[in-house]
C-alpha cells in the first residue's frame, strides 16, 4: 500500500499527549467505513498504550466501555483557514458506544463544532 505520509507521522505524538486532548461526545457517526482501528495504524504492542489512555479518557465523558477505538482522519480543507492545523490533517481518537450510539472523540486540535 502506497502512503503520502508514513503512519509513525499520523501518530506523532507519545500516548501521553492523550490526556491533553480536547475532549468532544456527538451524535452520530454512522459512516465507520473510513476508520481505522489503532492496532491496524500503530501495531498490536504500540496501540495498547494508546488505547488504554483514550479508555480512560471516554469513560470520563460518559462512555459505557463497549464499542472498538479507532482513528478517524479529518483532511485540513474542514478547519476554518485561520485554524492551526497542519496540511497533513487531524486524526481524532474515536468511539462509538454500541448501545445508543453515541460518538465520543479526542482530538489534539479544538474541532469547529460544539459538543452535545
């Protein structure tokens, strides 16, 4: 599979810098098709870090704990121009909860929308 960047340069980040992320609940997302789950970008061993931060994180905004972690990857073009986002876009961490729906994020840039 051929990138335009590596996947080390969609997570530059240590796991960490989780914690700092904004912090956003949103109903719904529905169209899944073009996540990508951690283990698959970070490996197996790496993601396991990750994932168990952004666990904590969306339970504290109310998650249940059921429902996969995934990257969602947001293109520059979305953010207001005056935004500081860099040209290569925002991968947000994202769950959604298996019984009502609900889309819980991280992101390490403020998103142009308010949460629910």
């Amino acid at each position: 599979m051929s990138y335009t960047i590596g996947p080390s340069e969609v997570v530059d980040y240590p796991a960490e810098r989780l914690r700092d992320f904004y912090s956003y609940g949103f109903e719904y997302i529905d169209n899944r098709l073009f996540c990508v789950s951690a283990e698959r970008l970070l490996g197996t061993r790496a993601a396991q870090e990750y994932v168990a931060i952004a666990k904590e994180r969306f339970t504290e905004l109310g998650w249940a704990g059921d429902g996969e972690i995934e990257l969602l990857w947001l293109p520059s073009f979305v953010f207001p121009s005056s935004s500081d986002v860099p040209p290569t876009g925002v991968v947000l961490w994202h769950v959604k909860q298996s019984d009502d729906g609900i889309s819980y994020l991280l992101s390490p840039v403020e998103l142009p929308f308010e949460a629910f």
